[in-house]
C-alpha cells in the first residue's frame, strides 16, 4: 500500500503518503452525499518579512488563475469547474497557515482531490495575472480599511510585536502588496507549496480505501521538496512595559482594545486561557456582558485568545456606547480582569464555561465543513489532536489554574491598549 | 415517493389552534435544530413605529411573567443551547440550536417567551439604546449606506422595503414604550401563524407530545394575512451620491424593483437567470470580467436580495476604489445590456442546472441546514415535498424560459445607481 498508517485517534485515521510525506486525515460521516476536502499548508503571514508582506495571500489569490489543466482557455477555470458542482468553495491565509477548500457532493471527490493535487505544483504564477489580482487584492486590502476597528486591530498587533512577524496583518502593507514582483510570489510557491509541507483531510461520506486510491493517484506522483522547508526563528521578546496608543479617523463608536502577549498553542496554559475568553465574553451571563453591556457603557464587548505556533495574544475590545469615556470602559474592563488574579471563578460558572465550549465541538460534527475546518485549523498551529483533545485539555483545568494564569499573563507590563475616537466632523468640510 | 424523500421522512402536525409542526428524525449526531417562523414581522408596524416589530422580538428573552433574563440564559448557557427570536420584513423568524437531551428546556423556554413575555421597562431602555447604538455604526459602512439610499430612491414610504433614514428610525425607536410592545404583541403574537421545524437525534412523536403541552392550550392573535400589491418598475435611470469620510472604498450599488416573488410562476428561471449573470464573485459574468480579468473589485455579485413572501429589489452590488468607479459602471452596463440581448449561453445553463442542484444538496447536509430549508418552504406554502422536487424542476429549465426572464425582470434601462464612499465630485 501508497500509505503509512500512523494513528486512528477519535475515529480519526492519520495516514502518511509514502512517496512524498504527505499527512492524510480521513474522517467518515455519511450523514449525507457531500464531502469535505481541504490541503492546509504551513506557511502564512509568519513566514514573510518587509518587502514582501502580504505574498501568502497574494499567493493564494494566484492559486485561483489556473494550471496547463485547469484554466479560463480550455473552459475549466478553477471556481467555475468548482461552482458547477454546487461546491462550497474557497481558500484563505492567516498568520500561521494557508487553507484551500471544497464541500461539494460526494460523486465529485475525485473532481476536489484532482484540483488540489494539481495546484500544489503546477500553478501558472504568471506576470500578467499578478497584475490584475494585485488590484483586487488591494480592493480587498481598501474594504478593510473602511473599518475603524479593523484598523485600530491592526495597529495594536504591530505595536504589541515589534520583532516578530505577527507584527503585520496577513493582507500585508500597501506598498508591499503593490510591489512585490511575480518572481518573489513564485520564490514562495517553490519554497513552501510541497506535499511534505501539507496536511489532505477529508471529511464526509466517502469510501475509506476508494479515497486512499484517490488521493494516491493524484498526489503520489509530486515529489516532496528538493529542499528543506525553512524554519522561522525570530522571537518576539519581553515586552517590559504598557504601550498606549489613540487611533483618529471618522466613525461613529468609539473602541477600546487591549492585549496581552500569552503562549504558543501547546503551551500547558491553552485550556486556561481558552476558559478565560469564554467566561469573559459568551453569552449574557459573560462577565464583559455583564460589567459593560448591562450596565450601558458598551454596545458590543469581545475576548478572544490567539493561540499559534508562536506566542500569540489575548485581547479584549468594546465598542462604547455614545458618550461612554474611552477611560471609564478601560478601567471596568480592568476590573473584571484583576477580580480573576484575586477571586477564584466560582465551580458553578466554570462549569459553565466547560459545557459550553464542549457543546460547541459536538455541533461542529453537524457539518463535515465544521470538522475539517476545525481539524485544518488545529494542523496549521500544531497538530490535528489538538483539537481532539480539546474537551480533555479544558476538563481539567481548575479555578486556581484560571487564577494563576490571570496573575501569569494580565499584567501591566504585557499591555497594550489602543483606543479608536471618531474624529468629530469638521465646520469647514 | 421514495422512502429516502424529504416528504416520506418528514413528520407534519398541525394542531387545532393552527401551530404547524414539521420533525425530521436524523440520529447521525446528538444534537438538534430548530427553525421557525411566526407572521408578526415590521410589515405589522403602525406608521409611525418604525421598529416596533424588531424590539418586540427581540424583547422576548428579556424576562418573562416566571423569570428575569439572566435566569433564562444561565439555564441555557449551562447547558451551552442557543436560541433566539428576531424580527425580519414580514416574520419573526426562530432558531435554536442544542444537544438532543436539551430539546425539552429550549422549547419550555420558547414557550414560555412566547407566551409569557413580561417585556420589562428598564430592558426596554437598554435594549433601545442599544439598537441605536447599533444603527448608528451601521450608517459609517459603505455598503448600508448605498443600499438604503437606493431603496429610498426606487420605493416609496410605506412600500415594506423602503430603509428609513437613520434619524427618522432612531426617533422613532426613542418614542416606542412598553405600552406599545404589549399591543403589538397582544395584535400579531398567536399559534395560528406560527411555524415550528425540529431536525436531529429526536423521536417525532414525543416532540410532538412536548409541543402539545408546551404550546396546545395556546390561543393568542389570529394569524394575519399578508396584503401586498406589487412594486411598479421604475421609468428612468438615476444616480446618487451618498458622501462620507475617510473610506478607501466605495459601495456602487445598481438596482430597480424586481416585482418577483417566490410566488412567481417563472421564479426558479429568474434565479438561474441571475446566477449566471452574478450569483458568484469569482465564475459569473459579472466577476469573471470585473473582478478576474480587469482587477477593478474583491467583489461583485447581482442578486434578489428580498424575493420571498414579497418582492424587493434586483441589485448589483460592487466594491471599488473611487478613481474605478467610472470603469466599473460602464462595464458592469455593458455586460448586463450584452446578457438582455443575447440571453444565457446554453454551456451556462447547463452548468448552473448543476450548479443549482449540487448546491441544494451540500445546503442539506447539517441538521440546521435542513431545519431552515423545511421551515422556509413551509413558510412559502411549496410544502416539504419541494425538498425532492427541487432537482427535477431546475433539470427541466429551458433557455428560453431563462431568456424570458432575462427580459421580464432585468432593467438596467431605468436602474438607479446608487455610490457611497469619499468621492471628489
């Protein structure tokens, strides 16, 4: 047989495609005809620096633009092709990762597996096509513009990382974006876009060794990289004191975010963390909820722990309601962030907590683009088990392991707060 | 009938004070969904509460005659279940979400907002302030603002998909008192019209039992009927500038009335006929010149953003930096006018047959997926067996019933259009 079977972990089999390392994750489900597929690279926004900020993304864009098989000329443009099926289709980038995806009915497996084999190394990557994906991408780049608060989001990764690369935001800068030349995006392609460098998962109703056949087929022949696949190595270091920082533009609400650097994804403290965000933000029984939202001095409220394959951040951001001070909202929200290093979250709430994340996995299952999602995101920080092991990983976690990492990471020192005010409208305008 | 066939699978109960009950058994995973609807939508508002009809919706899980709003969260956060009520143009639409041994509290919890809402004072103000909060940061995107100028620019005041400004729609919302929700509440809120569709590791006829007794000795409102007279087209073209600050990006929007609803004989043939014109940002015309080959957009799609129980518009929408503008217009007209003339290419429909029919399929792969699709043709009176009748219906299109809706609801000749963004005029 093609394949090295490694595990079967929570009805999750792990294969490893012998002629190139390529990671395979089958997980049936034949709740109904459709199938999920999806190839996740390692490589994201982590893997650029100045100069080229942005090329992941503009890389995946190109992806779309065909391959001698696949293109507009012969009548078999990828999304068209895609579309025909009905398939649910896309890719995306993020910092540490880069995902391409199709749910479609499962009579086109084969239709999903071929495409994806074929764009690992046979994409066009052409001069002419940069040009005109550029402008789209900078579209896209301009839409979020629009948005205050994605912008004030922006500022705050690139102040809270100086060193490291998730100083910038997977889009890239502008300039970056409008220069970088064809030859550097196909640089990345060569360097980064090999089966050994992939994780294949599939979802869904499918045949387990009809898919194994499949994906043989079309990806045993691409050999793995003649090279090997370059480590990063740059840290993001202490960061030895609060930054501060107001962001002015026009709008209507003014915002607050706040961050604090925390772990790697793997790090023991994952579960705690994870636990703190929902506790702090879900729902109207959340304590944000409850000390912003009940009270009137926010509209929105929201926490969210980044956990990546370096170092990430847990930030915190409040939408004021009108006439609520930047400072009042900060200093509530401090509040409810120091009871956590003083008070231990009492068994009942973080019951709660538990109950709640690990419903939200079982209704993931409802959907084979749920699983791969969450299998594909898992593998693009660490491992697939990761999210399996989730629910055991948030289970054992204690009031005073919650209470020790509040102390841990919510310090002073480790902020960064930023606060968006709507610049009032001029007289003369 | 096949065995496997939404209709033959599909339980539906109706019970003597007209709640409609449709349970569909799937035990692939222990959870359940479920979706509804109730006809108490923002059609229902009086002239001059605008609003009324979404906070009364949204009023329901804010304390009820039994218990205090955090006391119903806490019961279905604990046991990490959704549900929620909110208020679109002409229903109120329902939507939960649990494990499967949870059916029991979201329906008792249902039941009881539905039926025991005690719309307290002190939410009510939260809530308004709230929602004016929120209508406020909508009017700083591009988008709303372009979309709500276009309806104000094809419908009149009264017509259900007219936006009103924001200023007229937050005075109005201050003005709305507890007394109001009551009334409304007590004219719209009833059994007759309301729709319920249950889907997952359940046994139908004890959800049934549970319906009985959580809703069977239900009177409330009588359902009401819908009086809806179709908008006329529009007799010439117009453009309008919405000026705001600071945005890299504009939101063109093109549109007239579409007078099509799902009640339209020819509906089906006017939906493939807009896809192949611009369902899909990245394959269909529209996309594969404007956004692929000239790189002016992320996005441009055409769709019939509010045909169902009414009919609304017909919209292009497209994003672009402001100095493309002018380019994007003209091209977007030119392949519209190009699709009117020649109508759909025979490789097209043939590809959007089975674009459709995949789509349907993969839509109906999660248990909420097949929740909303059952409730909504419900909602539409096509019934459950449209689930199975859906793929044969879009199989026997021809290109001349697709032409002949090409021509029948596509006017680019008197559309309005519509730019919202920081332009220098």
């Amino acid at each position: 047989m093609a394949f090295t079977h490694i595990t079967e972990y929570d009805g999750i089999t792990e294969y490893k495609l012998d002629s190139n390392n390529l990671k395979v994750l089958l997980v049936p489900r034949d709740a109904a005809p459709v199938v999920a597929f999806m190839v996740v690279y390692r490589v994201g926004s982590r893997n650029e620096a100045v100069g080229h900020t942005g090329s992941t993304h503009l890389l995946e864009h190109m992806l779309f633009k065909g391959t001698p098989t696949y293109n507009k000329k012969n009548g078999t443009q990828i999304a068209a092709i895609l579309q025909k099926q009905g398939a649910v289709f896309n890719a995306d980038t993020w910092f540490d990762r880069t995902r391409y995806y199709e749910m479609l009915p499962n009579d086109q497996l084969e239709l999903a597996i071929h495409l994806e084999a074929d764009r690992m190394r046979n994409s066009f990557i052409a001069d002419e096509d940069r040009q005109s994906e550029m402008t789209v991408v900078r579209n896209e780049l301009e839409r979020g513009e629009n948005d205050p608060g994605r912008i004030l989001d922006e500022r705050l990764w690139a102040l809270a990382f100086r060193e490291h690369p998730y100083h910038h935001p997977t889009i890239g800068w502008r300039s970056d974006v409008e220069g970088v030349p064809t030859t550097r995006l196909k640089e990345f392609y060569d360097t980064y876009y090999h089966p050994n460098n992939a994780t294949a998962i599939m979802v869904g109703d499918f045949k387990h060794e009809a898919a194994l056949d499949l994906i043989a087929k079309h990806f045993g022949p691409i050999p793995s990289s003649p090279n090997v696949i370059p480590p990063t190595y740059t840290v993001e270091p202490p960061q030895e004191g609060e930054i501060r920082f107001v962001l002015r533009r026009a709008g209507q609400l003014g915002i607050v975010e706040m961050a604090w650097h925390i772990p790697q994804a793997t790090h023991p403290d994952s579960g705690a963390l994870t636990l703190l965000d929902t506790i702090l933000s879900t729902g109207i029984t959340s304590r944000l909820y409850q000390a912003l939202i009940e009270t009137e001095l926010a509209v929105d409220v929201g926490a969210q722990a980044y956990q990546f394959i370096d170092p990430g951040l847990f930030t915190l951001d409040l939408t004021l309601r009108p006439g609520v001070a930047h400072q009042e909202a900060e200093r509530v929200a401090l509040e409810v962030i120091e009871k956590f290093k003083t008070e231990e979250v009492p068994e009942k709430e973080l019951q709660k907590a538990k109950n709640m994340i690990i419903t939200q996995m079982i209704y993931l299952r409802d959907s084979p683009f749920g699983v791969v999602s969450a299998l594909g995101e898992a593998e693009g920080v660490a491992d697939w088990k990761l999210y399996v092991d989730l629910p055991k990983m948030v289970e054992k976690v204690t009031s005073a392991d919650i209470k020790r990492v509040a102390n841990t990471y919510f310090t002073q020192d480790n902020r960064t707060v930023g606060y968006f005010i709507p610049k009032e409208e001029s007289s003369n305008e | 009938m096949s065995d496997h066939s939404f209709a033959a699978r599909t339980r539906r109960y109706e019970f003597p004070n007209g709640l409609t009950l449709l349970v569909l058994e799937n035990h692939a995973n222990p959870t359940v969904s479920v979706s509804g609807y109730l006809r108490a939508g923002a059609y229902f508002n009086p002239n001059d509460k605008d609003g009324l009809s979404s906070l009364t919706a949204s009023m329901l899980n804010k304390g009820t005659a039994r218990r205090a709003k955090l006391e119903i969260a806490e019961s279905l956060e604990s046991a990490g279940a959704r549900l929620s009520t909110g208020s679109n143009t002409f229903t109120v639409s329902i939507g939960g979400q649990s494990l499967s041994r949870d059916l029991g509290l979201i329906i008792k919890t249902l039941g009881e907002e539905l039926r025991e809402p005690a719309f307290p004072a002190d939410e009510l103000e939260k809530l308004k302030q709230r929602v004016i909060a929120g209508i406020k940061e909508d009017q700083d995107e591009t988008r709303v603002r372009a979309y709500e100028r276009l309806t104000q620019l094809i419908f009149l005041q009264d017509n259900p998909f007219y936006r009103k400004p924001a200023d007229h729609l937050i005075s109005r919302i201050e003005s709305i008192s507890v007394e109001n929700l009551r009334e409304f509440y007590g004219r719209y809120y009833g059994p007759g019209s309301m729709i319920l569709t249950i889907v997952g590791d359940v046994d139908a006829e004890n959800v049934r039992g549970l319906l009985e007794e959580v809703f069977g000795d239900w009177q409330g409102a009588p359902a009401r009927q819908f009086d809806l007279t179709e908008t006329p087209l529009q007799v010439e073209a117009k453009v309008d500038v919405v000026q705001m600050r600071d945005k890299a990006n504009c939101d063109i929007v093109i549109g007239h009335a579409s007078r099509l609803r799902r009640s339209n004989p020819d509906f089906l043939a006017a939906r493939i006929a807009n896809s192949a014109l611009g369902q899909s940002t990245l394959s269909s015309r529209l996309g594969l010149k404007v956004r692929d080959e000239m790189g002016l957009t992320y996005g441009i799609n055409s769709s019939f953003p509010e045909s169902g129980i009414g009919d609304g518009p017909f919209t292009i929408a497209v994003t672009v930096a402001p100095q493309n503008i002018d380019q994007t217009i003209k091209t977007t007209m030119e392949i519209v006018s190009d699709y009117l003339t020649n109508g759909i290419r025979e490789d097209e429909l043939r590809d959007e047959k089975s674009s459709h029919t995949g789509a349907f399929k993969v839509g109906l792969a999660t248990n909420a997926g097949m929740a909303s699709q059952i409730a909504s043709a419900e909602l539409l009176g096509l019934g459950v067996q449209y689930l199975d009748e859906f793929p044969s219906q879009i199989a026997s299109m021809t290109k001349e019933q697709v032409d002949a809706a090409i021509r029948k609801y596509l006017h680019p000749e008197v559309a309005t259009t519509v730019i919202a963004g920081t332009i220098n005029q």
